[in-house]
C-alpha cells in the first residue's frame, strides 16, 4: 500500500488543468504553496464546485481612509472552514494609459501584493485596472499606504467614475485619430474626486478607442465611447492598391463586395470610394493598410450609453456627437460631460446607469435637456425606426388633422 497514490484535495479543480490552454487553477496552486490565502481559496473554490453555489457573501462597503472606492468587498460564509479567506477584498490599482509597464513596477507591486495579500492578481480586470485579488480588512491601509508611496493609485469600484482606459493609440497604432493616451490621463486626474467618492446613481465608464476598430470594446461596454473617427476622405496610394492587387488579394471579393455601404469599386485599375456613403468601418483600411489610411481632418465620435446586463438587459452604445475635435484641455468635451453628469445626478435612480436613464426618458428628452441638436447619424436606421422625433413634424401632424 506503500505506492499507492494520494487522493487529490481538489479532484473537482484538478479537472481545469486538462488541455491544451492555461489554468487559473494552475496559477493558484503554485501561489498555494507559499500563501495560505491562496490555499484557502483552493479549498472554499472546491467546495463551491461541489455544492454548485457560491460561499461567496456580497461584500457590502469596505474601503481604505478618504476613498469610497477602490476597493471591493468579499466576506467567505464559511471562515470556520477557510480562516485564510475569512476576508478576501479585492483591490483595483489604477493602470497606466494603454497598459505600459516597466519591469521594475511589476515587481514593485508583486512585492507589496505579496506581503499583504494573497499574491494573485489579475492583467487586467474589465474596467482596465490591474486588480489585486484578497486580503483581509486589516491589511487595505498599509497596502494602500506602500502603494501611494510609490506613486500608484486606487482606481475606481462602486457608484463612481471607473477608471478611464483606451487602446494603445499613437503610441504604437497607425491608425489612431487622436491621442488616446493623453485623453485617458487628463480625464483621470481631471475627475480625480468623483473617481474615488461615489457621488452618482452608478457607476460610469469612459473608454477611449483610437480608430472605429474600437481594440477596448467601448461601443459595448462603456458609458460615454470616445472612438476616433475621420472627416474627410479616406487617403487612397492607388499604386500601393495596385501591388496589392499583383500580390494576390482579389480586391472586388475581399474589399469591395465586403463594404457594408457598398461604397466602393474596382475596375482593375483605379479603387475609386464614395466617401459621402462611407461609415468608417475601417474593414478596406484593415485589409490594405499600406494603400489606404484613415483621412487627414481628424477627432472622434462621442457615443453613449452601453452597459452589460444587470438591472435590464445588454446595449450598445448610440451616437450622441458624431465628430469632435479633441485637443488639450479638452473644453468641449467637458462641457459635456458635466451637462450629462447634472442631467443623470438630478433623474436618474439608484443603480440606473446613463443608457437606461435615456432610455427611459427617451433620446429626444435627454437630448433637450443637455443642449445638443438632434442629428441623422444618431438614428440607427433611417425610415425604418427612428427614436428621435422633431417637434415640427407633431405640429404639422397636429395642422393637418384641425
């Protein structure tokens, strides 16, 4: 009996490390051997995958001194059974614009993160920010207190601004129409109180997309989308089209016949676009990106509204300014901001993010409310079902029926 092999204390987890891609669980059992949280949180994950529920509580309000957000509370039901986890907060850092890190930062925080917590963390949560996973309530402050130290921050949890992130931008994308780096730091430190004081009805998320190729996902996930857009032409280099063409790419098949608009056409010779027509999809861009380049008069298109289903279902986010010219300081987007912010602080209910206020109230309402005309590229398909009505049409309707 000498040989006989130990049973597994997670036979159930152990499951997850088969196949080809990476483990979570992997991850945690390295960390196991050296922390007990992490070899608590071994045990309690086990058990909930055998109960199929959670031994999760809501973690209510936890927080560190002066800031309502930044940290995320997580209690265990049963800390008679898993001390180490008794007490599992989360704590989401403020990541660098575009996610640039040096080696020596990682490390710095791998350092702190180990003394104080469990040592696991998460690159990056969906919010953007690098995020610490468990510690318990007596140790927020000194984490805090090291991290600030050195020059991080918290960012944000709760009903506050959630930490701005964007795309890498001009810092390594060609096709950015703005730069998104920049944008993300000034409205970080620009609304610096309301990202760590919860002050509105919910939370609220910028993402700030480079080009209409949106590598952050904001038209689904963000409250105000700030994606880069063009005016004026798409730049054509017809001889670069050419070689494309020489090189094996069926231009008709895989650019034209592709185009949502249908905006374009090939005579073998010229690539000729109808940019009027054109909804910088970036799809032609993509496919030929050394013959064809976003137009020279840029900014980008303001869209609002999207969120992930919790109180009501899933959006996407609409149109509310089709292009903007965003430069340092960034006075026109502001004004903005602030309209919306007053507007949703004055109506909207507790735990309504901006989409499912407008939604409620209607377009045409929030549109009247913060000053912005009603224009054609916020309806999504025109003549079929715009949400936008003019007060003209109603009092003509209203003429020809005395």
């Amino acid at each position: 009996m000498a040989n006989e092999t130990k049973k597994s204390e997670t036979p159930l987890l152990d499951e997850l490390e088969k196949g080809k891609w990476p483990s979570f669980v992997k991850e945690i059992k390295k960390m196991a051997e050296k922390n007990p949280r992490a070899k608590d949180l071994l045990g309690q994950l086990e058990l909930s995958y055998k109960d199929k529920v959670t031994h999760w509580k809501h973690g209510g309000l936890v927080g560190v001194r002066g800031y309502g957000g930044g940290v995320i509370g997580r209690y265990s039901d049963s800390p008679d059974k898993f001390p180490n986890v008794a007490h599992f907060h989360t704590l989401r850092v403020n990541q660098p614009s575009g996610w640039f890190y040096t080696t020596k930062a990682l490390r710095e925080i791998c350092n702190i993160w180990e003394e104080h917590g469990s040592g696991l963390t998460n690159m990056h949560g969906s919010t953007g920010d690098m995020v610490l996973l468990g510690t318990s309530t007596e140790n927020l402050e000194p984490i805090f207190t090291k991290l600030t130290s050195r020059g991080w921050d918290l960012g944000g949890s709760g009903s506050v601004l959630r930490t701005p992130s964007c795309c890498v931008g001009p810092a390594r994308c060609e096709f950015a129409c703005y730069d998104t780096l920049a944008l993300t730091y000034d409205l970080t430190i620009e609304y610096q109180d309301v990202l760590h004081r919860p002050q509105f009805p919910y939370k609220w998320k910028f993402k700030m997309a480079g080009c209409p190729n949106d590598c952050v996902a904001s038209i689904a996930r963000a409250d105000m989308s700030i994606i880069g857009i063009w005016k004026d032409d798409i730049q054509i280099d017809q001889d670069a089209v050419r070689e494309y063409a020489k090189n094996g790419v069926n231009i008709q098949t895989e650019v034209c016949d592709l185009c949502p608009t249908k905006c374009m056409s090939w005579d073998g010779k010229e690539l000729k676009i109808m940019n009027k027509w054109c909804n910088k999809c970036m799809h032609c861009i993509n496919v030929m990106p050394k013959a064809l380049r976003p137009g020279k008069d840029r900014g980008a298109a303001i869209l609002i509204g999207a969120k992930a289903p919790i109180l009501q279902g899933a959006q996407m986010s609409s149109v509310l300014i089709p292009f903007m010219k965003l430069e340092p300081p960034y006075k026109e987007l502001k004004e903005l901001i602030e309209k919306i912010w007053d507007f949703w602080g004055e109506y909207g209910k507790n735990r309504e993010r901006i989409g499912e206020l407008i939604q409620r109230v209607g377009m045409g309402q929030f549109l009247d409310a913060i000053g912005v005309e009603p224009k054609p590229q916020m309806i999504t398909n025109p003549r079929t079902n715009p949400f936008i009505f003019y007060e003209e049409y109603f009092e003509e309707e209203g003429e020809e029926n005395k």
